[in-house]
C-alpha cells in the first residue's frame, strides 16, 4: 500500500503575496540589521589596533578617522561613540522589524484562520461527522498559531542572522582567505547537522502533534459529556482514558525533546571545536606578523556571530518542525471538498409552493450498507405525512436527504418538480424549516435566536413568530421573556422550552416545507399540548414532513408511512391503515391501551 500523498505547504505563499509591502520593509530593517552586526566588533579592532597597539590607519582611512597617534582620546572617544550608536541602530532595527515581522503573523494567520474557518462551516456533514470536535478546534487554532511563530522566526532569527552569516564570511575571506576558508570549514558540517536533525524533528513534531489533537478531541468529548460521566459515576474511567491519551501525547513531546536536546550539544561542541581551533591559528597568525590583533578580534567575534544563530538553529527548527507539520494539517483540510455542491447551471425558481416528491429513493451513508431501500411519496403543500417507524428504521435519514444533508444514492427528490440537485443549495435550504429533536439554540437572547431563522430579522418579528405559533407566553414568562440569555447549546431552558424558540424560528423564516422532529422525551400534558399546538401551527398551509413520536399527530396526518429498516411497509391514512389491520393497526390497538402520555415507537422484532 502506498503512503497517501502529504498535502502541499505552498498555499501559505497566496497569504504571503498581499504582505509584501510589510515583507519587503521588514527585509530591509532586517537586512540593515545585518549590516549594523557586521561593523558591531569593528569600533574594537580600532581601539585595540589603532588606539592601544598606536598602528597606522590604513590609507583609506586618514582623514576620516583622527589620527591614532596625534588624536589618541578623540579617536578613542569617537569609536566609544560609534558603537554607542551602532547598539542604539541596532536596538531600534530589532524593534522596527519585530514589529513589522510580528504584524505580518498576525494578519495572516487572521486570514488563514478566517478562510479556513469559512471553507469548514461549507464542508458537508459527512465530513463534520467524520471529525472530533476538539481536532478541528486544535487546527483552526493551535495549527494556526504555529504559522505566526513561523513567519516571526523567519523574519526575526533567520533573514538577519541569515545576512549575516553571508556577510562576516565575506568580510573573513577579504580580510585572509586562507585563515577565514579555515574558520568557515565548519560550516557546511553545521548545515548538513541541522538538517539531519531537522528531518528527525520534524517526523517526531509530526507524531507531538497528533497526540495532541487526539487528546484535546478527547477532552472536549469527556467534557462535553460530563453530564453522562457523573450520571454513570465513571469519572475513574475517564481519568484512565485520559491518563493514556495524555501519556501517549508526553511520549510523543519527550522523543522529540530527546532530538533536539542532541541538536543543541552537537552544534555547540563543533563550535566550541571550531572556535578553539581558530583561536589557535589566529594567535599564531598574530605572532608571525600576518594578522593584526584588532582582525584576530573580528574574526573571533565574527565566528561567534556565526556560532549564535547556528546554536539558535535548534530552537528555530523547532519552530519550523511544527510550522511545517501545521502547513500539512492546515492543507488537509483546505483540500477537502465539500460534498454536495451546486450545479453549475443551478437557477432559483422565483417562488416555491413546496411540493416534495420521493421518486424510488436510496441511499447509504457509506459503501458499506443501504439505508433506504426505493423511498417513494409525495408531500403536497398544505400537508402533512408522518413518518413512523423504529429506531433506526431511516426516518430522519429521509428528512435530512430534502435539504440535501446528504444527496441520494439513487432515485431522485423533486421540489416543485425540479431534482432538489439541480437547485441552489442556499436557495433550497431556504425553502425549508427545520425543528430537530433536541433543537440547538445559540448563546444569545431567546428573540436573537429565533430571528436566526431569518437574515435581518429583528426583535419584533421574533416576537411575533413566537405568537403567530402560540408560544409567546411560554417565553414571556422566563425571567427576562425575549431578552433572558440562552446559554451555550441551550442547558438553561428546558427542553419544551427549547422546542418552542425552535418552533418560532422556523416559523419566523417563512419557508414552504418543514421539518419536524417531534420530541420524544416526556413533556408534561401542558406543555406537550402547547407545543402540538405550536407545531400544528406551523405546519398548517405548509408541506410537513413530521417524524411522529405522538399518536394526536400520527392520527392527523395525511399520510402516514410505516417505515421498517429503510423501506415503507405501510402508507396511508390513519383510516386506511386501522383496515389493514397491519404493523400500524396493532400498534395503534397496544398503544391505545397505555395510559398518556402516548408515545408512538415503534419496536423492531
Ligand atoms: N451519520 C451516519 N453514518 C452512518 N450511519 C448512520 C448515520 N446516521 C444514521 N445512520 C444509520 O442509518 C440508519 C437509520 O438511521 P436514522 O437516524 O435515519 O433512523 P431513525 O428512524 O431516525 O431513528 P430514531 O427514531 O432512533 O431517530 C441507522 O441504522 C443508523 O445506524
């Protein structure tokens, strides 16, 4: 079996592209920087040659410097205030380009975490289903995060200290070429050491990384479920699978410590070496006559500014391990596909009465095994069919095939006699309104979220809706009414509470067909009885589709189909199916004899 191909890192280059402005001014505070660390030792080769050891300026230099013998302290004085002035440049060279550096990193991972952000909310749900909530949290923002210490490391550590390696080797090989080949000998040995150790980093980088997205994926699923875990006291439990997710993550983090802890000392010992050697050499040099104690001292400090940002590789290619393991991870994502997509020639209809037809349909949520076997009816507006069935017998698999959750496997889905696929997906999701089960509400005001239903929708007509579907006094009566706070996913509302803010939104977006998935668990009579109301309501001059847990609204439909493991047993009329003297009836018979509140579910054999 083949390796799947690793995603490409190109496409930070696009974000790049817009920044080169930044890019381009911070190069040039860099590469002055470059320039300013370059001539940093040079004040001291003048005060130890020219100033102490009395030589004579080069030629070059008479006039422009004093003279070292008959204006020793003016000489000293102005190199003691050049290098002043070199640290003061060079501080202020560091700042500007940081800056400069850092802002850069921070628009574009804003942008990147934007777009990729964008292009997640688009990905269809078989892809979101596929994903552990916390694996998407972890690449949107901490993948995301690398790529701003990527930019800042390249700018900030590399680009300078990059110039001026370049530059001291050069000013090494004019000053003496033998002596400065010698000196740079190391180099290419530091080269091919810091990517050896780079390739090894990154592989362990890449493993750190899954680790950690497998654990905090982990994290938010216990956390997330702590309700369940306390209700099934298996706290212990969770600590243990946490104890080995988190200890496979430290693993992960202590191989790749183990790499770059080797990193740090092999460079430094082969510098050390280097330096030593060179020390020697130069020394000698310096007794022959063939080098002068003043470039004894810029080769040395020269070797040191080499050596500095060499040892600094480690930490740099830390950096660069998890920037490129980021590129990677970011890239899978931004090459998946969305799987349900528009037709190119999509058209919106200009109106939609909401006529809903099923022709010979079915599908699978993956190869393996069909759900639906030849799923045909139709659903007129004004209507409503109720689907009834056991658990698991494809009920809301059928409703989530309408707003094209999914697309078919075979056979077609008609809206108003067009195939939904070669509509506009918003358009079409527009047309339909949607109350699930256990209706997920926003953290925001109770009016905010039902005018969700509705882009520009404001608190009036949240209002209304609420009392178009009769619920508005169930809301009012929370401390706060429409303004009280709906915390995250909903928890401080029950769940007919929630139900009804779901019903007014969907109510409040107009559209021709709904979706509803009556609660199943237990209300009281009351509220159970508003909320039929509620949803009998909305359905009324619409195409309803209700996944019916509740005999009222089985008995009201107007087709009612009987489903059992993905195809239709029965279809008809509440009458028509007590004549058949089917599934349908003898349920309805047990059921009848169960006192309220009634629940219809039906049970596979
Ligand atoms: N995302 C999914 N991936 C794979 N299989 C799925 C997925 N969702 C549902 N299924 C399978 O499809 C079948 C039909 O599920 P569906 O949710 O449509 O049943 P249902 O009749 O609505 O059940 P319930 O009344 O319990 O809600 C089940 O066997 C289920 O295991």
């Amino acid at each position: 079996m083949t390796a799947p191909a690793r995603p490409s890192r190109r496409w930070l280059v696009a974000y790049l592209r817009p920044e080169w402005r930044a890019l381009g001014a911070g190069s040039a505070v860099m590469a002055a920087r470059a320039c300013v660390l370059l001539a940093l030792p040079w004040p001291l080769k003048f005060i130890i040659d020219n100033v102490i050891f009395q030589r004579k300026l080069a030629p070059l230099l008479h006039g422009v410097l004093p003279d070292p013998v008959a204006h020793r302290v003016e000489l000293l004085n102005l190199l003691g205030l050049t290098m002043l002035g070199l640290g003061a440049l060079d501080a202020l060279l560091v700042f500007v380009g940081n800056r400069l550096f850092l802002d850069v990193g921070q628009r574009v991972v804003f942008r990147v975490r934007s777009d990729l952000f964008a292009h997640l909310q688009r990905l269809s749900l078989d892809f979101h289903r596929r994903q552990r909530g916390g694996e998407l949290m972890a690449r949107l923002s901490g993948d995301v995060r690398q790529l701003q210490d990527f930019i800042a490391a390249v700018g900030i550590d590399l680009l300078p200290h990059g110039l001026t390696i370049i530059g001291m080797a050069t000013v090494m090989l004019l000053i003496d070429w033998r002596y400065a080949l010698l000196a740079l000998s190391v180099a290419p040995i530091l080269f091919l050491m810091a990517r050896f150790y780079a390739d090894r980093l990154r592989q362990r980088l890449r493993q750190v990384r899954r680790q950690e997205s497998t654990l905090s994926g982990l994290t938010q699923e216990i956390l997330g479920g702590v309700q369940v875990v306390q209700a099934f006291a298996r706290e212990t439990h969770e600590d243990a699978r946490f104890g080995e997710q988190a200890g496979k993550s430290l693993t992960a983090s202590l191989q790749a410590n183990t790499v770059q802890a080797q990193f740090g000392p092999a460079m430094n010992f082969i510098i050390a070496v280097a330096t030593g050697a060179i020390a020697w050499y130069g020394a000698i040099s310096v007794i022959q006559g063939t080098l002068t104690p003043g470039e004894l001292l810029i080769f040395l400090a020269y070797l040191r500014g080499i050596a500095t940002p060499a040892r600094q590789f480690a930490k740099t290619g830390r950096i660069f391990g998890r920037a490129s393991v980021a590129l990677e991870r970011i890239g899978e994502y931004r090459a998946e596909q969305p799987s349900i997509v528009d037709d190119q020639n999509a058209v919106a209809p200009e109106a939609c009465a909401g006529r809903v037809e099923f022709r010979a349909v079915g599908f699978g949520y993956g190869a393996a095994q069909d759900v639906l076997h030849d799923i045909s009816f139709t659903l007129e507006p004004g209507r409503t069919v109720a689907l009834v069935g056991a658990t698991g017998s494809g009920k809301s698999t059928i409703a989530s095939l309408i707003p094209r959750f999914y697309d078919a496997g075979s056979g077609s889905i008609l809206l108003d006699g067009s195939d939904i696929r070669t509509l506009p997906l918003n358009w079409l999701r527009r047309q339909i309104g949607l109350v699930l089960q256990e209706p997920l509400l926003f953290q925001a005001r109770i009016w905010e979220n039902i005018a969700y239903g509705m882009a520009g929708a404001g608190r009036s007509e949240a209002i209304a809706a609420a009392r178009d579907v009769g619920v508005d006094d169930i809301i009012e009566r929370l401390p706060g009414g429409f303004d009280a706070m709906v915390n995250e996913r909903g928890l401080n509302l029950s769940g007919g509470q929630r139900q009804c803010v779901a019903i007014a939104r969907a109510m409040l977006c107009g559209a021709p067909v709904v979706i509803l998935d009556e609660p199943s668990s237990s209300l009281d009579a009351a509220t159970e009885q508003r909320l039929m109301r509620a949803l009998e309501r909305l359905a009324s001059q619409r195409a309803a589709l209700v996944i019916a847990h509740r005999l009222a609204t089985v008995m009201n439909a107007d087709l009612i189909l009987v489903l059992d493991q993905g195809r239709i047993v029965e279809r008809g009329s509440h009458a028509d199916l007590l004549a058949a003297a089917g599934t349908y009836a003898t349920l309805w018979h047990a059921l009848r004899e169960i006192p309220e509140p009634p629940k219809l579910r039906l049970v596979s054999p």
